[in-house]
C-alpha cells in the first residue's frame, strides 16, 4: 500500500495535470506516451525507465528552486 505522503504528491500531480493549458496538456501527453514507447524498448536503447526519469525529470518538473 502506498504511504500517504506518496497519495498527496500523486494528488498534486493530478491536479496540475488536471489544471493545464489545452496545448501544454497534450504536448506533455505525446511526451509521456513516446517516453512510454522509448522505456519498453529498453533491451535495444539501453533507455530504461530511471535513465529517462534522470535526464526528462528535471526538465519536465522544473520548479523555481531549480533555476539560477
């Protein structure tokens, strides 16, 4: 079972997902339905799903803690 902060931080995704721009919302779900496609051909590009989180995270989930 999940632990309640990780139900929280789900629920917040959710909702800034929820709350996007028409256009913000479907570029990000091309993005994560061809992340999608790239991760389940890990045996050919060595692209697993944690390399992708380690190098789109950032870029995805930018906040203004993470800019100079």
């Amino acid at each position: 079972m999940k632990s309640t902060n990780e139900l929280n931080i789900a629920k917040k995704l959710h909702h800034l997902v929820y709350n996007l721009p028409d256009g913000s919302y479907f570029t990000l779900r091309a993005l994560i339905f061809h992340l999608n496609k790239v991760a389940a051909n890990e045996s050919y590009n060595r692209m697993s799903a944690k390399s992708l989180s380690i190098i789109w995270g950032p870029a995805i989930l930018c906040d203004q803690l993470m800019s100079p």
